[in-house]
C-alpha cells in the first residue's frame, strides 16, 4: 500500500514538475508563440500580423524619449509582445485582465487594440 502511494505520488510530482518546464521555457521564450520577429533599435516586436508602416516612427519616438529618462541603462533591451497571439498573452496566471502588463523585460499587450 505504502508503495503505491510513494509511486503515485513520485507520478503526479514528475508531472507537475514536467508541466511546470514546459510552461517557464514558453513564458521566457516568447518567439515561440509568435509567427514574427522585428528589431527595431534595442526593441523587439514579436507579432502575428503584419506591422503598420508607422510602427518604426512611433517606435524610435518612444526610444528617443526613454533614453533620456533617469531609468535607462545601456544595454537594455525589450521584447514588446503584441496581442495578436491567442496564446503568449494569457501565459501569466496573476495577470488578470489589464490593457497590458510587464514581466522581466518583456512587456505584453493583451486587451487593447494597437494603432501605430
């Protein structure tokens, strides 16, 4: 009896623990959700759909602005996740449901809609 306990517990904690990689390397690792990847700068866009052509203006405008901020450090580099991915922007378990949300340096879009 004893026996099988420890068995179906060793089962259910490898399962866990294999679920639990799994999910980490795909929240770390956001080009695997997402179809597209644009550099612009020190900032990437991981995206589905194709960009607007005013994305590179708005996006240098942001940098431009950022760099002369107290925070920035050189060397820095964000991955922008857009919400065009049904998947990537739900990944979170405490994010809930705000326009978008930052985690390590990756910041992800998920209830609003993009107009570059």
């Amino acid at each position: 009896m004893l026996k099988t306990i420890k068995k179906i517990l060793l089962s259910s904690l490898s399962i866990l623990g294999i679920t639990f990689l799994i999910w980490v390397v795909f929240l770390l690792n956001p080009g695997l959700s997402y179809a597209n990847e644009t550099q612009f700068d020190y900032i990437t866009i991981y995206h589905n759909q194709a960009l607007s052509e005013q994305t590179e203006e708005v996006i240098n405008a942001a940098v431009a602005i950022i760099k002369h901020s107290d925070l920035f450090e050189n060397g820095t580099s964000i991955q922008l996740c857009l919400n065009d991915d049904p998947t990537y922007p739900s990944l979170h378990p405490f994010a809930g449901q705000p326009l978008a949300y930052a985690m390590l340096n990756k910041t992800i879009l998920k209830n609003c809609t993009i107009d570059f």
